[in-house]
C-alpha cells in the first residue's frame, strides 16, 4: 500500500500536489487504446484519487481562514490597546487637569498621547494587513497552481 492510501486510511490530510502526482502517475500509467489519443486507466484508483483531492482542498482552505482569522484577532487588540491608551490619557488628563497651574501641560500631554496611541495603532494596523495580504498572495498562488494543474490533468484527460 502506497504513502497516499495509508494516510486517506487513517485521515491524515495529503497533500494536494502529491495527489496530483498521482493522477499524473495514473494517467502515465494507464493502458492506450489503440489507433486513438486516449487511454484507459482504473476507474476505482482515478475515483479514490478524486476523493483524496476533494478532501485535501479544504485543509488550504481552513488555513486560509486561519490566517484572516489570526489578523482580525490582531486588529482586534491593537484596537483594545489603542482604548486602553487613550483611557489611560484621559484619566491622566482629568486629574492634571484638576490643578489649575497644570492645566496646560495636561492639555499638551494628553494630546501627545492620543497622537502617540492613534501612530501606533496605524503603524500596527498597517503591519497586519501587510502580513495578511503576503499570507493571502502565497495561499491564493498555490491555490492557482494547484487548479491549473488539476485544469491540466482534466485536459490530459479528456483529451485522450
């Protein structure tokens, strides 16, 4: 029993492109039909590589979700740190306020602050979605490759 059997057997995912392989080993291995561009191979081992494919397919897509999930948490807490700092300033900002010879400087420090908290959560914002979108590009390219060459092995296929 060959690697991909053993792992569709004991529901371990496999990899797309060495299912792919397969169909390509199938379809290179498989009987030609005389006078004629196709060729015979069995319908069982074609079906079952099918299947693996089908099963496969969502474990890139599940990693895909993972990663969009991942940024939103990530947003999602440079968010909850931004409120936290400008609670932080404006507390401050009360109570410096409260001494009339300070009134000023608590002005000029709470604005500091906010511009500080509001830079920093661009600047991590930006990060992120800069991480989410190479995350993204890398899964969408492979996911490109993966079709193109099951678009391939179809062609291969249907052409014979």
């Amino acid at each position: 029993m060959d690697d991909s059997r053993a792992k569709a057997q004991t529901g371990q995912p496999i990899d797309v492109l060495l299912l792919i392989d397969r169909l390509e080993d199938l379809m290179g291995n498989g009987m030609r039909v005389p006078l004629s561009n196709r060729v015979m191979v069995e319908e069982e081992e074609f079906l079952a590589l099918l299947d693996q494919l089908r099963l496969s397919l969502p474990q890139e897509l599940k990693q895909a979700r993972r990663v969009v999930q991942d940024r939103q948490k990530i947003l999602t807490d440079a968010q909850a740190e931004a409120e936290k700092i400008l609670v932080v300033a404006k507390e401050r900002a009360e109570y410096l306020m409260n001494d009339q010879g300070l009134v000023n400087e608590a002005k000029a420090r709470s604005e500091e602050i906010l511009r500080q908290a509001k830079e920093n959560a661009k600047r991590t914002l930006g990060q992120v979605d800069v991480y989410a979108l190479q995350m993204l590009t890398q899964l969408e390219n492979i996911l490109n490759q993966d079709l193109e060459q099951i678009k391939q092995a179809k062609l291969a296929v249907t052409s014979r």
